[in-house]
C-alpha cells in the first residue's frame, strides 16, 4: 500500500437531484458547471430507502442498510407495540471512511454529515456533527472544547432549520440562507487554519428549502401559483450554493480531488397515500374505535387480536406484520406469512388512482435487496408511486388518497438518484456515467488516496 498525498474534499448537498442541478439550472450554476465540464458526473443511485438515513450512512460506509440495520430514521427495537426509535451515530456498526483515513495518519473533518450525533471520537481530526443534534446544549462537536471555535468562527452555528414543515416561509427562507452561509463559512476557516487531508461536509438547506417551496416553483404542483413570490427561491438558492462553493474552491490545491454528492433526489409530491386506512379498508387493520378525527396511529388505538399488519408513514412506507410467536399478541402464523406478503405485494402494486390507472407503486422484501438483515427489519417496504406519493401514517381521514402531509406542510418526496461528480483526477473532460451507485463513493475515495479497501463494502471503485 502506498499512501498518496492527495487531499480529497466531498461537498454534500442533501437531496440535490439530477434534475435540477445537470439538466435544468447548471447554465445558470458557473462553479458546479466548471466541476461537472472538466469530470466524472452522472446520477448517483441511492439506497432502499431513499432517506437521509440510512443513505450517508450507506455512503460513508460502503455498506448497505441492511447490514447496518438501519432502515430509515426510526427503526423497531423489540417485536413489540411500543413504536420506533430514532436512530443515531451508535446505530453504525462499522467503520466510516473518517475512521478508515484517520487510522492511517490522514488528518479528517468532518461537518454536519448525518448521523454523526453523538460525536464519536475521531483519532485524528475534529467533527461537528449533524442536524440530529437537539440542541447546542449537548455535545456538538470533537473534540468538545472545538465548540467555542466553531461558534466563534461562524458566530452562532446553526445545525439546522427548525420547523421547516410549517407556513412561515421568511422564516425558513431566512434560517436556510444562514445555516449555508455559516456551514461553508466554517469549512472555509478549516481548510485555511488546518493542516487536513480529508474534508467532508453535509449542507442540509438544499433539502429544507425543497420541502418548504418545491410547490411554488414546479408548475405542475396544484398549488403552483404563476408569478408568486417564492417562485425563484429554489433557483436562487442553488445559485448561492453555487457562489459558496464558488468562494471554496480557489482554496484548494491542484492536487485535492473534489466530489459533490447528494444522497437521494427530490420529486414533487402528488399526495399520499393513507397506508392504515388502505389497511383497515381491505381487513388487514382493526382499531379498538375509529376516530373522530385525524389521529396518528398508536398501540393503544389498534386491536391487537383481530389485526394482521400495520403500516407507518414517511416519504416511503413500511409494513409490519402481527406474526405468531413473534410479536405479542400474533396471528399469522408463520405458514401463511410469506402468502399474505405476497397477497400484499400484489394488491398494493395494483393500487390504481380515481381515473383507473396504476400509479408505479413498487413493494420490496428487505431480504431480496438487502445481502443482510441486521436489527428488525419492516416485513415490506413500499415506495407509493415510485415515490411521488408521501405515506400517512395516520388515521381518521375515511379515505385513503390524502392532498397533505399530515406531519407538516411539504411540498417535495425523495426520488431515487441523487448527484455525483468527480473533479481533479487525471484530467477527464465532462465524462457522464450512468452506473453510479452510492456506496461506489467511499471505495473510489479510498483509491484515490491510496488505502486499501476494506473487504467487507460493497461499492465498487469509479474507475
């Protein structure tokens, strides 16, 4: 093995999709243009499921979310009733790129990639960690006393915009260029003052300002309103993204390879899909009463003996079956359970709007795309529409197609391919690559700088 003195910065820009940035706006985006005309770039397929966790967590690890068992931002603990948990950075159960570099005697920062919160310590570098953070009252950063320079630098750092699910859009707007400003402003100050040989940042503006305002920018969305106020706020947004990467860059040696990532896209969404009331409708789900109003769906409002399976929302969904002998109060038995998922598969991909016609919706079995399964994993996961329609989770609606997101307002769901492109490495001239996977992104890196890649990731190297 022999270590290359080459530095590596990857700039990430959470749920930036191909759309937007290489087909639509990169005129109008002159330094990502720069990056995109003189490397590798094509659209970066991101994990089942398209969410921020497990996907960095994917990415930074060459390792899929079954084997990390993570499989989505709140996972089951136990075969039990009690709802999920929020996952963390202890839910990693294998060395991240950092943690590889680090151990080699290259000197890593690390910035708001998720999940980072709890900061683990890093044998060589400093990490400020993610939006999953609570508040600045825990422990942010590593080492801890890095705190007092990270707020003095970026006076006052932001983790993340609070409530961007609400109306207050001067609000959102105005956090989400501040978070930026400071984000960047931060990474600048450790590329100038440190002497590093990785950098990774994750700025979470791109997907807050996507949620808040894709509705006033996508004339296809029925809100759209021609010539509102917010209309050119995602543009101009992707445009300052570009003016602080703009602003980096001359920072940067001839020597340091360059990525620009993002973890999954964005799509509009068309609505969503009630998966409870989908359930209940066709005797999968039985509810001690049915409410009176939009309720969200608990243990204590389902009926535990007459009930097969039932589902959670998000931008995907996910269903969990009440199996004999394995959750409390069970039913299926184990015989009949690969039938009623299969039964369930059929059903839901038949799923058809009010005009008759099909909307895409795709079911996978974990073990089927997962070469592991690790924790509890859901017994199906749906992607409604192939993403274009949200999940309610809740119940109470009496129909199963919904207009809003019943956790906040949200204009925008995930979609599958994100962005990738590679600058700095041996002079390729615009090369589009339609074969990029997300956990391609930590093997590449490694190779580039010169460490051995570990045995057990399952990306392959961007040659």
């Amino acid at each position: 093995m022999i270590l290359s003195k080459r530095k590596t910065v990857i700039f990430g820009l959470d749920s930036a999709p191909p759309e937007l940035v290489f087909y639509k706006w990169l005129d109008y985006l002159p330094n990502i243009k720069h990056l995109v005309s003189n490397g590798i770039f094509g659209k970066l397929e991101s994990t089942i499921p398209a969410i921020t966790c497990p996907a960095w967590a994917s990415m930074v690890t060459s390792t899929n979310p079954g084997k990390l068992g993570m499989y989505g931002f709140r996972n089951r603990n136990h075969y039990n009733y009690e709802g999920l948990s929020f996952v963390d950075s202890n839910t990693i159960n294998v060395e991240t790129i950092w943690d590889i570099l680090s151990k080699q005697g290259k000197k890593t920062i690390i910035i708001g990639v998720p999940p980072t919160y709890p900061p683990k310590p890093i044998c060589n570098g400093y990490m400020v960690s993610c939006f999953l953070t609570p508040d600045k009252n825990c422990q942010y950063t590593y080492p801890d006393k890095l705190k007092y320079e990270v707020e003095k630098v970026s006076d006052g750092y932001i983790l993340d915009v609070s409530n961007f699910r609400n109306e207050a859009k001067e609000h959102i707007l105005n956090t989400t260029y501040e978070m930026t400003r400071k984000r960047f402003k931060l990474a600048r100050h450790f590329i100038q003052n440190e002497d590093w040989d990785f950098l990774m940042m994750v700025e979470m503006g791109t997907d807050r300002i996507q949620h808040a305002f894709w509705g006033f920018f996508d004339n296809r969305h029925p809100r759209y309103l021609q010539g509102n106020k917010y209309e050119n706020v995602i543009f101009d947004y992707y445009k300052y993204i570009d003016d602080e990467i703009g602003n980096t860059l001359p920072l940067l040696d001839e020597n340091t390879l360059i990525l620009l990532v993002s973890d999954h896209g964005a799509k509009m969404m068309e609505g969503g899909i009630c998966i409870n009331e989908w359930l209940i409708n066709n005797g999968y789900l039985k509810l001690v009463h049915y409410p009176d109003e939009v309720t969200q769906i608990s243990k204590q409002l389902i009926d535990w003996n007459k009930t097969m399976v039932w589902g959670e929302g998000g931008y995907y969904g996910r269903l969990f079956f009440n199996v004999k002998d394995r959750e409390p109060s069970g039913i299926i038995p184990k015989q009949n359970y690969e039938y009623l998922r299969n039964e369930l598969i059929a059903a839901l991909e038949d799923l058809r709007d009010e005009k008759g016609q099909k909307i895409n919706t795709k079911v996978f079995k974990p073990e089927e795309i997962y070469t592991e399964c690790r924790n509890i994993p859901p017994d199906l996961i749906v992607y409604y529409g192939d993403l274009s329609w949200r999940s309610i989770g809740s119940v109470g609606h009496n129909t199963i197609w919904a207009d809003e997101n019943d956790t906040g307002y949200d204009d925008a769901n995930h979609a599958q391919y994100g962005i990738f492109v590679m600058y700095g490495d041996n002079g390729y001239h615009s090369e589009r690559r339609d074969d990029l996977r997300i956990m391609d992104v930590t093997p590449t890196v490694l190779d580039r700088m010169g460490i051995d890649i570990p045995w057990y990731m399952e990306g392959s190297v961007i040659k």
